[in-house]
C-alpha cells in the first residue's frame, strides 16, 4: 500500500511534503533504541513522540512515515528534519490502539 492510500484510508493529517512510496509493514514503539534494533525498512513507525530523534530513527532503518498518535503536533524543526531526510510525516487524532486497529484492518500485521 502506498503512504497515500494509507493516509487517506486512516484519516491522517500530512505535516509535511513527501514522495509517495510503498508501506511494507507497522512498528509501534515510543522508544528511540528499540526502533533502531526493530523497526524495518519501509514501514511506518506509529509514535507519541514529537522530538526530532524519532526522525533520525526512521531515518536509518529507512522507514517510510512517521504517525503521531493522539493528535499531537510536530515542531517546525521536526517537520523540516522530515521532510529534508525523506520521511513523511503524519499527524492522527486517534491513540495508538485505535490507529493500530485501523492498520489490522487494512491488511498489516
């Protein structure tokens, strides 16, 4: 599924300009290190965090998106960041848990 379908079938709110590609699968996790160890390449990493760390972990497993969940904002630094590695970067009202549901029913696991 591209980012663009995800983020229209999911409601999501873009924060910043992206290159639409293909999402190949979910990690969740507020945690700097375990995105490093965990998360795979092209995936979207579901998040509460808003600090620019989060970028730079998407950034070297080559992560596709970014989601902040419960509809907290990045900052301009942080969309800036974003946008000048590659990621997209997304803002949804939803927790974690509805968010993830969503992405269950869509297909991934």
């Amino acid at each position: 599924m591209r980012i663009s379908e995800l983020a229209e079938q999911t409601g999501l709110k873009s924060a910043n300009t992206y290159v639409d590609r293909e999402v190949e699968g979910v990690y969740i996790s507020d945690m700097v290190s375990d995105i490093i160890t965990s998360a795979k390449r092209s995936s979207v990493i579901v998040t509460l965090q808003t600090h620019k760390s989060m970028v730079a972990a998407a950034n070297l497993v080559a992560a596709a998106m970014i989601v902040i969940v419960k509809g907290r904002q990045p900052s301009d630094d942080v969309v800036e960041l974003a946008t000048r590695t590659g990621i997209a970067l997304f803002v949804s009202a939803l927790d974690t848990w509805a968010f993830a549901r969503k992405l269950t029913q869509l297909g991934f696991e």
